[in-house]
C-alpha cells in the first residue's frame, strides 16, 4: 500500500470497503475501475483494457463520465453491483489528492433503470423464515424504488415456504435479500432450502445479508423510525412479525447502499393474498397473463397487451398488478363494473376522460428521481406540466355519477401549490444539467439576476473600460485584454509607456509593449470570474429548495397518482367494452360459472389484427353447488380445446377485475383460485422430468383447490405409459368429483375417460368439433355435448406436413393397433381375471361373464365393449 500513488491507495480502500462491488473511481472525465474489477467490466462492456502503472502491470479501463449511466445499467442488468465514488472536491482547489467518497451503491434492485417499461415494476424482494415444519412462518417484502410502492405480507403453517416461493415466482423480484444461513436450512419438507432451487430462478440477483439485519430488534426499529410511528399496528403490521422484519431488511439495505432518505417510500402495505383471486406462478405462466409463454415471443400474446389501452404509465401498472391480483371482494368489483358501465354507456364523457390524460407523465416515476437526487432540471418541468393536466381531469371524473367515480372525485388533490411553485421557479425550457447554468427564472433572486446580466454585459463593459482609458490616457492603441495566466490586463506599446498614469500596476513586461492592471479592473475581473460559479452555487441552492418542498408533497403526489391510475383503469375498461362490444358480467357468491357465446379475448384480437377470419364463440356452464361441475373435452389436437380452457379462465380474470368480458351473456360465482396444467415443460438440469413437472403441479392442485376454485387439466398424464397415465387421469377425475366438487375442465385424448359421464353425476362430455371431408378434416373450432369418436391424430401430423410415406404407414400402424386393442377387449369379457389395463373398473365377476355370453363379442367394437362393461358395472351396483 506505501508503495501506491495516493489517488490508488483511496482506490484500495474504497474497494474494501465495497469488495462485492465493481469500483467506478471518478478521475476527472472519467470513471475508472482497477485491477479485476476492470479486467470482468472491459469484457462485460467490450471496452479497451489498458494499464495505470506498466511497471505494476495494473489493468485498467474506464468510461466517460458523462455517458456512465449507459454502462451501468449495462453491468446491473447482467446482476453486477457498482459502487460510485465520486470526487467530493472541485481538483482546483484541492490541497494534494482530491477526497473521494463512494456515494451510492446501485444494484439491480436499487437502480432506476431507464429501460423499464412504464408498465413493468422493478421489484426489490426480503425473505425471511423462521421456524419449520408446521411451525414455519415466512415474511416477504417488496419495494419498487423507482415508484414508492412498499408491500409485505407472511405466510404460515406446512406450506408457508412454498407459498412464499410461489409468490416470488408471480411477482418476479429483480433482487432478494435474504440471511445468510436461509440456504441451507430446511424447508417444510424437510429437505434443504438451496439458494440455486428450480422455483428461484426467476430472481436474477440473489444477495445474502448478515442474520442479524433481519431480527426484530434491527429492523423494526427502521421501521418506526422511516415512517415515523410508535406502533407498527397502523401500518397494518401488528401480528406480523415475520413481515415487519424483511421490511426491516429491505430499508436496512437501502441505507446501506446510500440511497438517501426515500421520502417518496411514505406507506407500507400489509396484503394477503386470500384478499384476491390466487394465482399461483403456473398459472400465470401457463395463462400468459402479463408475458409470453416463451421468452423471445411477442407480447401480442397476453392478456395485458390484449386489454392495454391506457393512457398513463400509473395505469399501465395498475392494470399488470390487477391482473395478477384480480379481486375476490363482490362489493369492489360491482362497484368498478357499475363504473365502468356509466362511461361505457356515455361516448362523449368517456372521450373527455380520456383526452384529459393524454398530458399525463408518470408522476411516481418522476417523483422517484426527484426522491432519489436523479431529477434534473427538466424532469421538474415535465413534472409540473403532469400537474398541470390534473384539474381537467379532474372535471372530466366529476362528470361521472357511479359511486366510484364520486369516490376518486372526492377530495382530489390536483397540487395546484406543486405546480405553481415549480412555474415560478424554474424556466420555461431550461438545460438537460443544472451545471449547464440558466435553470432558474429571472427575477427570483436579484442576486442571481445580477450576476447573470455581468456575464452578458461583459464584452460591452470591457469595451467601455477601453474606450473610457483611450480618452483618459490620451493613448488610442491602449487595449483591455484577458488570458488565463494574469486574468484581465490593459496592454500599452512600448512608444506610448510614458503616457501611462500613476494608478496604473505594472504586471508583465514584453518586448514592445508593457501589461498593467487598475484597481477599478481588478475589482471586475473578481466579479466576472466569481459570477459563474456564484451563479451555479446559487442556483444549486434554490433548485434544492424546489426538490425540498417537492418532497414535502411526496404523500400528497403518490395519493393523486394512485386515483389516476384507477380513473385511467376504469377509462380503459370502458373504452374496450364500447369498441369491441363487450358485456357486463354478473357476479355473485354461487357456484355458477356459465358463459353463452364466449370469445377468448387475446385469440380474437389477433384474428382482426391479422385478417385471419372469425372467432368462433362457445359456451360453458359449470355450478359447483348443484350442476355439472366437471366438463370432460375430447377432440383432436388443433381443435380449439386448450383454447377453451385459457377463455374460461380468462374472462373470469377479467370479470373479478371489473371488466366487462367478450361474451353475449356471464354469470360467475367468485372464484377463489385458479389452476392451470397446461402444456408440457422440464427441468432436466434439477433432475426433474416432464412428466415429474406434470406431476408435482397436479399435486399442488389437488392438495389446495376448493369447491370455489376453477381448476384446468389439459392432456394429464401423457407423459408416462399409456395405461399409467390413463389410470392416473381417470384416478384425478373421480377426485376432483367426489372430493373437492371444484370447477374443471379436463381436456384429454384419453377416450377411454368418457366412460366416467355414465358413473359421475356431474360430469358432462364435451368434443371439439371437425369436419371429415375428401380431402382431409376441417377444425370447425365449436364445442358441443358428448364425447369424440378419434382423435385425428395422423390427420393433424399430415396437415403438419410429415412425409407421405410415414402418414400412410402410420395408418397401417393404426389399424392394427385397433385390431390388438379389440382382442384385448374380448380376452377380458371372456376371463374372469381382469387383464392390467381393465383394473381400473370393478373385478369381473362370474356374473358379468354369464351376461356376456349372451353378447356377440366379436362384432362388438372397442367402444361398444367398453360402453358394455360400464353397463355390467352399474347392474352390479344396483
């Protein structure tokens, strides 16, 4: 270390400070990183690796200064942390090296990232659990920095870890914290909890902290002491330890990473998610609610796109985080479907709202940056002139009579104050920087004026001196001129020194001529080369004052943002209903769910969108109180049954969000949960097949679903044996019938399924519907009452396009699989023993081989020999 320059021994101790950091070192214009911190950003960044100290051999590169925000969100999208230290001291009037601070440390939760879209949220997540097995109860908190949104919740009992993984796997958090003896402990299963588990992926960045940050003794006191309150039962927290603590973690964090005071972070949300609609992080997947099922897809595929005609980026939010948290409170949604009626019945009014927030910025992103110091002059601006929109649509809003809209009205703050104060204060069109100088406006501060009129004037000043000093002196090639060793100066030829007064101060000699300098041009040299940096520092002073009272209205401004994005919310709902001629749904606490004429929302747009034809509407009914409530779909692949499951439950999201739905006519029962197996995916790498994912999810459905959730099964099983899966899927029916009553809808190939309608009650077969004609089938894409007769399979692989020799050889493989089954058929209604794939209907008793003697079994088909045993099956119950 004695051996280093100064400047690298204040590098050296910085980085031990921060190791787990990239160092950017501010030198000058640059910002420089050292050793191996330059060695990983020159290949992360593809930049040019030099060398400081050749004799040292020590790596080296940076980036200017000016353009540094584009690198680090570069390295903090890639999951880096970047400590920033900064010069503290203008080098001009340092005394030796110039001190150096690290003054932020960003990671990627930390960060305002620029990139974000206005509808995405960047979430910071805590964990913390305490106890296990029954016992265990997990806290998790959440804060999006770059709006203020602060939310915890806990969960409890056998499945708490799972339930808080789930939620992370939903909500999708840019960074977790967590302490660091989590990984490594045991979960409720007993087995150990891994940072790298399959259900953690989705966190790019995973931070340990020490154990100590998330005890109660460290963070509730942040807690108390951030929002400034003795008790933390008015945050909605008592009796919620667990989750005061990792809201305790996530703002010691905060300070430890020196994100200043968040004064815009003034509420903390406590939320169960038995408050909502449950969707587990499946579901969401598999339903693609906010983004594509596959990474790389458009997002022209989900319900967020299909339902996006907000106006603000505070809309855009509110309407991703409903859909993923749809509601479940009957009162709260008829009163958002009552409001979005009145605007949808009313073209003009509902125009007028819309128009009056089309001025609208993101007011909590803006006041973020203003919290956060990254607020520069125009984002102020930008800001007031948000502000400036708000009494129009305020008006707009009051036109309104629906109990909502008078609510959102009621004691709507427009700012007005806020909005003044930034007009008077701050110019019409100032700089991007507030170094650049001209951020405030005339006549604020008559020093500031001062100041700003000598620095214009200081050509004409200088010019008058010269002019004044010709005539006083009597000498016409007397000049006033400036350079930057001896500042201001009047030059004198050499053949005219002896008209020089007496008060003139000799500074410099040349060979023809001689400098001097007056006390009067003294006196203005201090002023002009003290005008710009007074100007700078008084402008600095009162932006601040800006920012600071800016601030003070943080509440105030997160309060009218949070009513805009609801009244744009219901403005949205409104004008999708009115253009795409959608319908009320009516909701209540049965079990009903009946749609007539359905349409899935996201298929249908696409088809207009691309001029692909018409969508083709189906209907559903389902009561898990006293009618059908499990739905068993058999069709061929293309036919349109997964996209019978996916509309289901699709418009019952949208009908517990408050939106209208694309259907002539909905009657839902609150749904407490969805679940979806949907689709086929592994993870080979964790060990863990396609079968066992399918498995592991069906699982989770049968083990938490209730006779008020909406359950949907597509193709189970068919990822093992044939028989094994045919006897597992047969085995999951009569359990969502006979036990849990749930709403289902089970799509499958498996034929032999729809025997089930004649021994369950309140199960009803559906088919997807085809069209057999000469030249191939036609997928009609209707469903309509009563089990199919095949699959056309082969027929949907020769519209894929396989080879002609494989369809046609297929066929033949076919035929005599058919000829196999039907003798396996006739060998089990003539053996008492039941052969392995029959076990699945009651042993054959010698009473069913007397019956089938009386039956020509070999002109029976395999249905019919299947339909015959189900009838045996019944005369022997009856």
């Amino acid at each position: 270390m004695a051996a280093l320059s100064p400047a690298m021994r204040q590098y050296r101790s910085a980085k031990e400070s921060y190791p787990d950091t990239l160092l950017f070192f501010r030198m000058g214009d640059f910002y420089e990183l050292f050793y191996e911190d330059a060695v990983l950003a020159a290949r992360e960044l593809q930049l040019t690796l030099t060398a400081r100290d050749k004799a040292r051999s020590v790596p080296m590169c940076g980036v200017p200064y000016h353009a540094a925000e584009t690198y680090l969100h570069r390295l903090l999208r890639k999951g880096y942390r970047v400590a920033i230290c900064e010069q503290m001291e203008d080098p001009k009037q340092a005394k030796g090296v110039v001190r150096r601070e690290v003054t932020r440390v960003l990671t990627p939760g930390t960060a305002l990232d620029l990139t974000l879209g206005a509808e995405q949220s960047n979430y910071l997540a805590s964990v913390v659990v305490n106890g296990i097995q029954k016992a265990q109860v997990c806290g998790l908190a959440l804060l999006d920095l770059s709006t203020g949104e602060f939310r915890a919740t806990e969960f409890s009992g056998p499945t708490a870890w799972l339930q808080t993984v789930d939620e992370l796997g939903r909500v999708k958090p840019i960074e977790l914290l967590y302490g660091s003896g989590l990984f490594g402990g045991i979960d409720l299963t007993g087995e150990a909890i891994r940072e790298d588990s399959a259900a953690l992926d989705a966190v790019q960045t995973k931070t340990p902290l020490e154990s100590w940050v998330f005890t109660a003794d460290h963070a509730l006191p942040l807690i108390r002491s951030h929002f400034r309150v003795h008790s933390l039962d008015g945050l909605g927290l008592g009796g919620h330890e667990q989750a005061a603590i990792a809201a305790g973690a996530l703002l010691h964090y905060m300070r430890a990473t020196k994100q200043g005071d968040l004064e815009h972070v003034n509420g903390l949300r406590f939320y169960e998610r038995s408050s909502c609609l449950e969707l587990d992080a499946v579901s969401v997947r598999n339903l693609e609610l906010v983004e594509p099922l596959f990474s790389g897809e458009s997002q022209q595929t989900t319900l967020f796109y299909t339902l996006d005609a907000c106006c603000t980026p505070m809309g855009k939010r509110l309407l991703r985080s409903t859909l993923l948290r749809p509601s479940s409170d009957l009162t709260q949604i008829e009163a958002r479907l009552d409001a979005v009626a009145e605007a949808t019945a009313n073209l003009r009014l509902r125009e007028d709202l819309r128009q009056a927030m089309s001025g609208l910025l993101d007011l909590e992103r803006l006041l973020g940056r203003v919290a956060l110091d990254s607020a520069g002059p125009r984002e102020v601006v930008s800001l007031a002139a948000t502000l400036r929109c708000l009494p129009s649509l305020l008006n707009a809003a009051r036109q309104f009579k629906a109990t909502k809209w008078a609510s959102l009205a009621a004691d709507f703050d427009a700012l007005e104050d806020v909005q003044d104060l930034v007009d008077r204060t701050i110019a019409e069109d100032p700089p991007v920087s507030l170094s650049d100088g001209g951020v405030i406006r005339t006549g604020v501060d008559a020093e500031l004026d001062e100041l700003r009129e000598l620095s214009r004037s200081g050509r004409q000043a200088l010019a008058a001196i010269e002019e004044r000093e010709r005539q006083r002196t009597g000498i016409a090639s007397l000049k006033v001129r400036f350079n930057n060793v001896f500042g201001y100066y009047i030059e004198v030829t050499k053949a005219n020194s002896k008209s020089v007064p007496a008060d003139y101060e000799r500074k410099q000699t040349l060979v023809n001529a001689e400098r001097f300098t007056t006390p009067e041009l003294k006196e203005y040299e201090t002023k002009i080369l003290t005008a710009q940096d007074r100007s700078g520092d008084i402008e600095r002073r009162i932006f601040a004052q800006v920012r600071r009272q800016i601030l003070d209205a943080a509440g105030r401004i997160r309060e009218t943002a949070r009513r805009v994005a609801e009244i744009d919310l219901l403005g949205c709902f409104a004008h999708l209903a009115a253009l795409r001629g959608w319908t009320r749904p009516s909701i209540d606490s049965s079990g009903l769910l009946e749609f007539i004429a359905a349409r899935h929302p996201v298929v249908e747009r696409r088809l207009e969108e691309s001029g692909g034809g018409r969508f083709v509407p189906n209907s559903v009914h389902l009561d898990a109180d006293s009618g059908p409530s499990i739905l068993l779909i058999t069709g061929p692949n293309m036919g349109g049954k997964s996209t019978y499951l996916r509309q289901t439950a699709l418009l019952v999201i949208m009908a517990q969000c408050g939106c209208f739905v694309p259907a002539e006519q909905m009657r839902l029962g609150l749904v407490d949960r969805i679940y979806t197996r949907i689709g086929a995916s592994d993870n080979v790498a964790r060990g863990r097949s396609t079968f066992m994912v399918e498995m592991t999810e069906t699982a989770a459905i049968l083990n938490s679903a209730t006779n008020r959730s909406l359950v949907l099964l597509d193709e189970m099983g068919r990822g093992t044996a044939t028989y094994d899966g045919l006897s597992l899927a047969w085995a999951t029916v009569e359990y969502l019938h006979d036990r849990l009553g749930a709403r289902t809808l089970f799509a499958t190939h498996y034929h032999e399924l729809t025997l089930l309608a004649d021994r369950l009650e309140r199960l009803l077969n559906l088919r997807v519907t085809v069209k057999e004609t000469a030249g191939g089938i036609v997928f009609l894409h209707a469903v309509e009452s009563g089990p199919a007769s095949k699959s056309y399979g082969i027929e949907v692989a020769r519209l894929a396009g396989l080879p002609s020799l494989v369809i046609a050889r297929a066929r033949e493989v076919l035929k005599l699989h058919e000829r196999a089954e039907s003798q396996q058929v006739r060998d089990a209604v003539s053996d008492p023993a039941p052969s392995m794939q029959m076990t699945m209907f009651t042993p054959l008793s010698q009473r069913i081989v007397d019956r089938v003697a009386e039956v020509d079994i070999d002109g029976l088909t395999p249905r019919e020999a299947l339909n015959l045993l189900a009838e045996l099956q019944r005369e022997l119950k009856g």
